[in-house]
C-alpha cells in the first residue's frame, strides 16, 4: 500500500487528529455562511479543473449532496458514478475500475456494501479514498455528528452522555468511537440477539481509559435513555438488509424513541438521527419536536465533506499544519 492517507473510519485516527476534522467543519461551515465565501474561494479553488469520483453503489441523499458541494466549493467538478452508470460489477472488476478511476481523478469518495471493497479500493487507488459508507463505517456522518453537538451542547464544556437506542449498525460503529474520543461518555442500547461489534467495544475500552470516558451496552433502553443529553437512533433496517425488515421489526419492538422513554432524558436532551427516518424508530412527537436537532445534523453533513476534502485530499492527509 502506498502512504497514501484515506479516510475509512474514525477509529484509524488519533484522538487529535479526529478533534482537528471536527474543528476544520466547524470552520467551513464559519467560511460558508460569511461573506468572506468569495474571498476564501478565490484564494482556496485548489482543486480547480480537478475532478472528484463519487462511486455509490446504494442510494444516498445527504452524502451525494454534500460532497458534490464540497467538491464544487474547492473548485473541483464531482463526478457521480451510480452502479448503473459504470461497468463495476458487471463487466469490469474492483481492482480494474480502482486503478482506472483514481488514475483521473484526485479523490475517490465511495459508498459500497462491505467493508472489504472499502480496503480493496484503499489497496489499490493512487488517491485518497473516502469511506461514504460502508455496512461497518460511515465517518462523514461522525464528522457532522460531532459539530452538531460540539454547536448545542459543547462537549468541551460539559459532560455528556449520549444514548444510542437502535441497531448495533455502521453508524453507531464510527459514532461511538467519536464520542468517546471527544470525552463523551456512551450508553448503546439494543434488542437481545443484537450486539455491538466486539471491535467497537474493545476499541471503545481502550479510547475510554486514556479519556476518562464510559462505554456501555444493555439490552435495556430506559437504562441508556436515563439522564442522556442526547438520544439518537438510526433505521432498524440498513441498505441491503431488506430482505430482513419482518424478522428485524419483530425483533426491534418496543425500541421506538418516543415520548415515553424521553421521559428518562436529561430535561434538556437533544434528537438525533442521521436520516432517513422511518416512524418504527422514533415517534413524530419526538423527531419534530424542539429538542430535535436533524435537520440541523443533516446540513452539518456539507461542512463534514468540506474537512475531509481539505484534510485528505489538499493536505495529504497531514493534520500537523491544521493545528
Ligand atoms: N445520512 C446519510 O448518509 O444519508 P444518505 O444515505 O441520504 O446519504
Ligand atoms: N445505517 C443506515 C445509514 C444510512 C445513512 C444504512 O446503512 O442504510
């Protein structure tokens, strides 16, 4: 492997490292909304008449937008390559369409099914390589997670709990990871039958001992919504599990986030949910209630993009200057 640096998830970066993403979100977003925009684009269009490769082979909203906006606000021209646009999987192979794709363009954001093809295209791509989801990580929506919360909540300032209710799934994966780096403490709730990968945990533990932080896992969900600033959850039912949904909805009964279990939160608890939402996981009353803070989440999704542009691809992936 060449010392390429790629971003496949927030446990391959140091504790500072990962603070410095979130910091350089927090900044875009600070450059965006001002109008100092124009300015800073004409001094940073450093990927003008460059190009991003966008390879999803699953839907997406949020991530397709704000990476094209992030590639578009640097200067460079995204480029959205589908599954049906492109000959991966049918008539060419990853480790072809890899070494074709990256040797056009100066990023590969990639969203795919397994975690594998996540290495492979890291193996093999001359550029850098942004995990856009995976079924083991999504570290953009880390990235955002954490701004949207560093915004209401600072978790510089305070001590906070958050409390996952929901599958033990990909973005609970690089979520808890993050929290417990930026000094949060964790409580993952779940089904019985369903539990948090044991890399996490382990991970989690070893994170928790230098950061004086705490990991926890139930199968009880009033045990982690107790005393949380922040509930959040995520679908029941991920991309590729839909064959899944009866037995998975069966099992997740009595997970929905909904008034009744935010009783047991912090009076000033926060919602979050990475989107898209369906109603099993949590209640109306809840999701467009004021402690809601989604949409708010989902717009941090942009600056998100922006820092992994600007960290990986116009800094190498070297954070010593971004300090
Ligand atoms: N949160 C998220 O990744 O949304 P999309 O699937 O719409 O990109
Ligand atoms: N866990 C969900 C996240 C979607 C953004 C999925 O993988 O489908």
């Amino acid at each position: 492997m060449s010392g390429i640096r790629h971003l496949v998830s927030i446990k391959d970066l140091t504790d500072k490292e990962f603070s410095i993403l979130v910091d350089r979100a927090e900044y875009f977003k600070s450059i965006f909304k001002s109008n100092e925009t124009n300015e800073f684009q004409k001094n940073h269009l450093k990927l003008l008449g460059r190009t991003i490769a966008l390879i999803f082979s699953k839907r997406s909203t949020r991530t397709r937008i704000s990476t094209e906006g992030a590639a578009t606000f640097f200067g460079a021209q995204p480029m959205f390559l589908g599954k049906d646009d492109i000959q991966l999987g049918v008539n060419e192979s990853f480790y072809d369409t890899t070494k074709v794709v990256s040797s056009m363009v100066s990023c590969i954001f990639a969203r795919v099914n397994h975690h594998d093809e996540i290495l492979q295209l890291c193996e093999h791509s001359s550029v850098p390589i942004i995990n856009s989801l995976c079924d083991m990580f999504h570290p953009l929506q880390a990235i955002c997670d954490m701004l949207t919360i560093k915004e209401h909540l600072d978790y510089s300032k305070n001590k906070l709990k958050v409390a996952w209710i929901g599958d033990a799934n990909n973005v609970i994966n690089d979520m808890a990871i993050a929290c417990l780096k930026l000094g949060m403490d964790v409580a993952v709730a779940t089904p019985p039958g369903i539990e948090l990968d044991q890399g996490i945990v382990n991970a989690g533990k070893e994170i928790s001992e230098r950061n004086n932080t705490k990991l926890t896992t139930t199968h009880n969900s009033v045990e982690a919504a107790k005393g949380a600033h922040i509930l959040v959850t995520d679908t029941f039912i991920s991309m590729g599990e839909e064959y899944a949904k009866v037995a998975k909805l069966k099992q997740f009964k009595g997970f929905q986030i909904d008034a009744e279990l935010a009783k047991h939160a912090d009076p000033n608890y926060k919602f979050m949910h990475c989107l898209p939402r369906h109603n099993e996981e949590v209640s109306d009353e809840i999701f467009y209630s004021k402690h809601s803070i989604v949409f708010e989440e989902a717009e941090n999704r942009l600056y998100a993009a922006m820092a992994a542009i600007d960290v990986f691809v116009n800094n190498h992936g070297n954070f010593d200057d971004l300090k």
